[in-house]
C-alpha cells in the first residue's frame, strides 16, 4: 500500500486526481463549446458518466482509513479535523451557491432560499452528500463501522436504499416539502444526485477501506476483486427487457448500471495505477487528487464568472481545449496560493 504521509494512498489521490481531471474538463466542455465535435462530446459524456461516482467511492475508502479504522484514543483529535473538513465544504457550497445565483438574486428572501437549500443550483449539488456522509461518521462513527465491515450487510443496505431512493423518486410527491425530499431521492429540474441513490457508492467505499487492513493493504488485489461484482451488476443492461432504475443508463436519477459503470472505472484506476505507480506522470493527478475540493470550488467559479460576466464561448475544438487547460492551471493555481498564504500567515504567529 503505497503511502504518501501517514494515511494516505498515492493511488486514490491518483484516481481523485483522474476524476478532478475529467471532471474539469467536461464542465469546461459544457459551459463554453458550443460547436458539435463528437471527441468533445465524448469526453464530456465521459466524465458526466464516472466522476461523482469515482469521487464518492474514493472518499468513501479514504473516510474509513482516516476516520473509522484508528484507534479510539485517536478519535477526539480526528474529530475535530473531520469538523473542519465538513465545516470547508459547507462553506464552499454556498460560495459556489451565491457566485452561480448572483446575477438573479434580487431579495433577501432568494438569500435564505438558498441558505435553507430550497435552491440548490446546478453544478453545486456535488457537495451536499459529501456534507451529509461526512455528518453520519462525525455522529454514528460506532454505527457506520459495525455496518462497513460487512459485505452481507452492505449489499443490503444498499439495495435497501436505491429502491427506496427509486420508489420515493417515482411516486413524484412532497409539496412544500419536495425540495428536501429530492435532495434524498431526486427530482426533475431541482436536485440530481440524491443522496439514497449514491449511498451505496459510499457504503461500497467504505466496505474497501475496511477490507484493505485484512488483506495486507494491496490494493490492486481488492480492487480486482470487487471487479467480477460490478461486471454482474452490468449485465442487467443486456437484459431483452428495460427495467426501470436497472438496466437502462439514467444519470439523473441514476440506475443501477449508471453506477456500475462509474465503480468499474474506479477499480479498473486502481489497478491500472497500482501497476505504473512509478510513473512520474501520475504524480501530476496525485497532486489534483489532494487538491480535489479546492480546485472544484475555484474551476465553478471561473466557469460561472466567465458565463456571466465575459460569455466566452466557442464552437471551436482547439480553444475549448485551450480554454479547459487555462481553467485547470488557473484552479490549481488559486489552491496552491490560497494554501501557501495561510501557511505564511501560521508561520508569522
């Protein structure tokens, strides 16, 4: 298991980093190229297909190697840094809300509808599961270890609350209360990676991160061994039959094949990862990968700026790839320099 400082694995930063990547480059894609490259479009599908799947399976692995795993007497001083953590993505969700609504916020009540997530605007949504999940560990650590490390137990619970989130989303009802129940199950025009749907992604990580310790830590042998799973759940889309929420290839609300597709991709990184870790090249998506909320934050609002401020748009391949670079560097870049003037400031204390 490779290490880069105590608890982290250089192949999940690797496979974040990937994710960071296509994830960059699809909203890049979907904000500024209005032209009809099917390479464009491809990539964009690409990774509107695998990112916030591969993003949940690997944070659900790195939360149970951090937060779950370590000793008790270790809990109190993780939980504080979990606290901090949570507390950094609730603040980034709601810069990245109020920076994509402040050209139609027009009365304080368009504030608090954001601030009570009765608007949850698009390219947003990523962060509020990470939030909730992250809340369930800094609560129910106990609970959430008794059930992570138990296959049979999280199949059920998995199955359990896809059909739930599936049924809740098909009965279509909730009145005042639909933009909360969306945000658990999904709903057409105001929320779509319900937090029921994408549990089991999270649930999958976490029964990783245990299995990792009781198999020596290699983590190419455990990826290869969730692979058949993923390859079975996938052959529902071959059925002569469409079952819906099953085999057809929903993203929103996302069916189960949907899924599989994102999980296989994450285990078939890994793999591949663990293989050529030596390459200086994947250094580079490990650094994305430690960067990965940062760079989310900052990449949504120069994307966001630049629709409403510069309108920049092109139906040309090689300025949207341009552009797309521009956006990655410039992302990264406000990380590092954010990061290194509050280490500046620590240090002059």
């Amino acid at each position: 298991m490779n290490h880069n400082g105590k608890h982290r694995i250089v192949a999940l930063d690797i496979l974040r980093g990937v994710a960071v990547f296509l994830m960059v480059l699809a909203h890049t894609i979907s904000f500024i190229y209005k032209g009809n490259s099917e390479t464009l479009e491809l990539l964009k599908n690409v990774g509107n297909t695998v990112c916030f799947t591969t993003f949940l399976f690997t944070s659900g692995v790195s939360s149970y190697l951090a937060y779950i795993r370590i000793p008790e007497n270790s809990w109190n001083r993780k939980r504080k840094s979990l606290s901090k953590r949570l507390l950094a993505l609730i603040l980034g969700y709601y810069l990245v809300a109020f920076v994509s609504r402040i050209d139609s916020i027009g009365s304080v009540q368009d504030v608090i509808r954001i601030l009570i997530l009765r608007d949850v605007p698009g390219y947003t949504e990523f962060l509020i599961p990470f939030v909730v999940f992250g809340i369930l560990i800094l609560f129910g650590r106990s609970f959430i270890k008794r059930i992570s490390s138990s296959v049979s137990t999280t199949l059920v619970l998995s199955v359990f609350f896809f059909v739930l989130g599936s049924t809740i989303y098909d009965l279509n009802t909730g009145g005042l209360l639909k933009p909360y129940i969306s945000i658990l199950a999904g709903a057409d025009g105001l929320y779509r990676f319900p937090l029921f749907q994408y549990f089991p992604v999270y649930l999958i990580g976490l029964n990783f991160g245990s299995r990792l310790k009781s198999n020596g830590g290699n983590i190419k042998i455990m990826a290869l061994r969730y692979i058949p799973a993923q390859l079975i759940s996938m052959f529902v889309f071959f059925l002569p039959w469409e079952i819906p929420h099953i085999n057809t290839f929903n993203r929103w609300p996302p069916s189960i094949f949907f899924i599989s597709v994102g999980l296989l991709f994450s285990l078939l990184t890994l793999v591949f990862t663990e293989i050529i870790h030596k390459k200086k090249s994947l250094k580079k998506f490990a650094g994305l990968g430690k960067t990965a909320l940062g760079i989310y934050i900052w990449h949504d609002i120069i994307l966001q700026i630049n629709s409403k401020v510069f309108e920049y748009e092109t139906e040309l391949f090689l300025p949207t790839i341009l552009a797309f670079a521009l956006v990655l560097s410039a992302s990264f870049g406000l990380v590092t320099l954010t990061r290194y003037s509050r280490f500046k400031v620590k240090s002059s204390k």
